[in-house]
C-alpha cells in the first residue's frame, strides 16, 4: 500500500514538473527578442495608427544585436483612425526597421506602405456623423465609380420629405484625403443644378482625411470592389520614427 501511494506521489510530482516545464518554455517563448520586439512594436500602433479591435505583428529578418528588422508587417482590425472612418483592415508594411528596444520605439524606417480597406457602412456612419447629411447610402462601381445617396441639410436648398439625392462620381485619392469627384447630381430623377451639386460636393469632401496622423502620409490609389473601398497609402519614412 505505501508502494502503491508512493508511485501515485512520484507520478503527480512528474505531471506536475512537465506543466511547470511547458509553462516555463511558454514563458521563455514570449520573451524572445522577436517576441519583444513584436509586443513592443503592438503596443506603439494605436497611437501612430489609431486604436483597434486587434493589431497583429510579423517581423522577418531580426538582427538582435544591430536591433533592425528587414520587414515589419502589422495588420490591424476595425482600425479607428482620427478624421476618418473605421478601416476594416489595415496593413502596414515597415522594410529596413531599426528598433530601439530600450526606448521601446521604432528609431528607424527604410520604407513604409499601408493598404487600408473601407466597409461602406462604415463610411455611410462616418458621413452621417461628420458631415451635414442624413440616410447615407453608397453604392459602388468598379474600378472607381461610387453614386452616394443622401439627404443634405444645405440652407436653402431643400429637398422633400422622401426625396433623396443621389450624387455620381470617381472616388480618388489627393494627398491625405479620400475625395469624391462629383460628376453629377439628381433629386427624384431630375438633374440637380450646378450650384447645387457644388454645394453638394463641398458638404461630403473629404470622405477621410489621415492628415491628423502624426506621419505624413499620401493616398497614391483608390479601387473599389463589392461593398468595399482599398486605398493604397505611402507614408514618409522619415517622419514614420515611432517617437513619443
């Protein structure tokens, strides 16, 4: 009987030495230099990006002792940026990174590429909250067409109750903004004035601005597919330096 018990303690004692071994070696894995460097990195994006419901790290090619990186691949969902609409998916593509683990900042960048994606009912929410409009509702055309309906409030130029206005046009990029070339604009199926589709294009321009982001940045393309806008976005690599 004591033999038995005996084996069945040494037993416990062996289950319980693997788990403290694996949780040791999880321990051990998360504080690897990349693991480092990743976290720290994850860490430092909302506040050069914006907030978001999750950001996920990739870093290839560390150099521990120099501390630099070949490429830093971050991807972000539902990414909040000021000034602009929640972006479904982010990518920030970071190459010839330097990292300065004990400052926990990027000190520097080679070059840096983001691709963003934009939900329309999420730019149709943006709008409806930052611009002088109600009832928004965008319905895209590939490559880069976009007719956005909508009721505006603008002075005097009032529209019935029921009545929307449909405003058809290119979706581009200049600078940091997201604009909407307005080709033309329509109310009940009648061509709305010139004036008016002035008027309107002055109320929902910029659809996005990133110029509150702390890196300059420029939208270099814009395409559209389904319900969904991408835009590629190139940002200055010497102002891209995650410093506080």
């Amino acid at each position: 009987m004591a033999i038995a018990l005996q084996a069945k303690w040494w037993q416990k004692l062996g289950q319980s030495a693997l788990v403290g071994a694996g949780m040791t070696g999880l321990l051990l894995a998360s504080c690897s230099p990349t693991n480092l460097v990743e976290q720290g990195i994850e860490r430092e994006l909302p506040k050069y990006v914006g907030p978001a419901d999750s950001y996920d790290v990739k870093i290839e090619g560390l150099r521990v002792g120099a501390g630099s990186a070949e490429s830093v691949v971050a991807v972000g969902n539902r990414v909040r940026p000021e000034g602009a609409p929640v972006i479904e998916r982010l990518a920030l593509d970071l190459s010839e990174v330097v990292y300065d683990r004990k400052a926990e900042r990027l000190s520097e960048v080679g070059g840096a590429r983001l691709t963003a994606v934009i939900r329309t009912e999420d730019l149709a929410d943006f709008l409806e909250a930052n611009r002088n409009v109600n009832e928004a509702e965008i319905i895209l055309q590939s490559p880069d067409q976009a007719t956005i309906r909508v009721r505006p409030q603008l002075g005097d130029f009032v529209v019935p109750p029921g009545i929307t206005v449909a405003v058809t046009g290119q979706l581009a990029g200049q600078g940091t903004q997201l604009i909407f070339n307005v080709t033309n604009v329509s109310a009940a199926g009648i061509d709305v004035s010139a004036i008016a589709a002035r008027r309107l294009s002055d109320t929902i321009n910029p659809l996005a601005d990133l110029k509150n982001l702390p890196i300059q940045v420029e939208i270099t393309s814009v395409m559209v597919t389904g319900e969904t806008i991408g835009l590629e976005v190139v940002g200055d690599p010497s102002s891209f330096s995650m410093r506080r």
